[in-house]
C-alpha cells in the first residue's frame, strides 16, 4: 500500500513542477526553470500483463534547453529491483516521447539517499550498454530552511524540506518556520502544502508537531488535520471535566461516608453509657454531614450529662 509520505516526496513536484529547477541547485546541476509543464500519465504499462507506473511524470519545456522528461520516484527505503525499474522507465520514457529523459529520486533518509544515487549497470563490467544514475534529493542536500522569511521566499521547497527532514533533529525549526509562513499565505496556496507536510512526515514525532502548528498558528485553515487536533483537544477538555467532577463525587460520598459513621459512632457513646436519646437529638445527629462538628460531639459525648448537652451550642 502507498503510504503517506511516498505521495507527498512525488506529488509536490506536480503541484509545482519548478520546484525541480529550483531543487536542481542543490542536487550539483543547473536546470533551467520551466516555461511551460505539463503532467504526462504515469502508467508505463505495456501490452503485457506486467504493469509499470512511475510516480510522478511531467513534461518541462525551458527557454534555452528545450523540453525533456522528469520522472520523479518517492524512495523510502534500499530495494535490489528499483534500478532495473528506472532503467526500463527512462529507456521506455526516452523512447515513447523521444525527448531527453531525467529521474529524481526523493528520499528522507541518508542511506536509502547515497544507495539511490548510485551509478547501476545493466551490462557488464566491461560492456555497461545502459547506466543509471538518478539526481538525488534528500536529507544531504536538501536545505535547512529555519527562518521563516526565507520559507516564505519559496514555501514549497520550504514542504519539501520539511519532508525530506522528517527524521532529521533540524525539523522541528523547519515546521515552525514554516507554519509561521504559511500565516500570511492565501488559504489556496496553505492548504495543500499543509496537508503534503502532513503527508510527508507521517507517523514520525514530527507529526505531533506539525498538528499543533496548525491547530494553533494556522487556526484560520480548516482541514481534517486542523479539526482532528482541535477535536482531540475538546475531547481533553471534556475528559479533564469528567474526571473533576468524578473526583468531586468521589470526595461527597466519601465525606458523606465519614459522617454517618461519626454519627453513628456518637450515638454508640450515648448508647454505652445509657443517656436516653431523643427523636430531636437522634435526628440532628443523624442528619450531620459536618465531620468537625460530629467529632466534637464524639468528645462530648463522653463526659456531658445528656444527649441535648452534646449537640447544644452546635
């Protein structure tokens, strides 16, 4: 099953596809940005049952270099078969629309990050015929975007750190550069790189994170991101009033307890030593739920004369 970060580290880039140009500065390589994009279909299948689909596909037309094809994968970890794949989507790619044809391999860990950007052979040794070697992006070389005007500057590639970081110790101050951002964005412009952040990071702590931010710093976007905190934080609430008012029974029939066993007691003293109890006195006593004042006539009721003496003067 795709999972939520492997959407997010591909489907930016159809978002936005000059992010690949402006990424490109950072991967060693100088694309020139985009004139025109057009997204391509993904399905690379053929007339055999085996089915083939890249990430993300899309056509770049530039100013000065022509058009060529980017295929961008979203690679979450080290896998033997994915090279012969690229190899047969750019072979494929290259001879479907006859254009030159580029690969991006998005990552968010450095492993998976040096394994992917590795030259791999189809031939051998002596005879490489086809060799793949795909431009890498990820926690080595995507930027650290800390300040939130520089964020601001370029919020996509300010998401796409954010989530080629998600396990890195710098995202923290990513997210909330970003967040603070994002505040003076148009909704329309917030609300899809808020949810590819949250797609990106995943299950990872920094998910934790990026909810809050939203729920608090960005509290004008309404998403099921941003109502799902602000609804585990009414559920608190109300959890935390439930427990006061259990603990607030809890505490009457306690001191409730503790009263009808001092009257009782009262009354065994007067009892034990054979003072005659009236109605008025036996109801009084009875009818105290003061522990204090039924301790006082505990003591009492050692020493007075008469039951009235004990409960007289309160």
């Amino acid at each position: 099953m795709v999972s939520p970060p492997h959407e997010a580290m591909h489907r930016i880039f159809q978002h936005d596809p000059g992010l690949f140009s402006r990424v490109s500065r950072f991967l060693g390589v100088d694309i020139p940005a985009p004139v025109k994009a057009t997204a391509l279909p993904t399905d690379l299948t053929e007339t055999n049952p085996v089915e083939r689909r890249v990430d993300t596909l899309l056509r770049l037309e530039t100013a000065d270099q022509g058009s060529f094809i980017l295929a961008v994968e979203a690679q979450g970890k080290k896998h033997p078969d994915k090279p012969a794949s690229w190899a047969y989507y750019t072979a494929y790619l290259w001879t479907k629309y006859r254009l030159p044809t580029a690969l991006l391999v998005v990552c968010q860990d450095h492993a998976t990050a040096r394994w992917a950007k590795q030259a791999v052979s189809c031939g051998p040794p002596q005879l490489p015929t086809l060799t793949v070697q795909p431009l890498v992006a990820g926690p080595h070389n995507m930027p650290v975007i800390t300040d939130p005007e520089e964020a601001r500057a370029d919020l996509v590639l300010a998401s796409l750190a954010a989530i080629t970081h998600a396990a890195e110790p710098d995202v923290d101050v990513i997210l909330k550069a970003l967040s603070t951002a994002l505040r003076d964005a148009p909704e329309d412009v917030a609300k899809p790189l808020i949810e590819f952040t949250a797609q990106g990071l995943a299950k990872r702590p920094a998910k934790n994170l990026w909810r809050n931010l939203v729920a608090v710093d960005l509290s004008f976007y309404k998403s099921y991101l941003a109502e799902e905190v602000r609804a585990e934080v009414r559920k608190a609430v109300r959890d935390e009033v439930r427990k006061e008012v259990q603990a607030e029974v809890r505490d009457e029939a306690l001191t409730q307890g503790e009263a009808r066993r001092a009257a009782a007691d009262v009354l065994a003293v007067l009892a034990e030593r054979g003072l005659p109890v009236s109605d008025a006195v036996r109801e009084r006593i009875d009818g105290c739920d003061d522990p204090e004042t039924l301790s006082r006539w505990l003591r009492r009721a050692v020493t007075a004369s008469t039951a009235e003496d004990v409960v007289s003067g309160a």
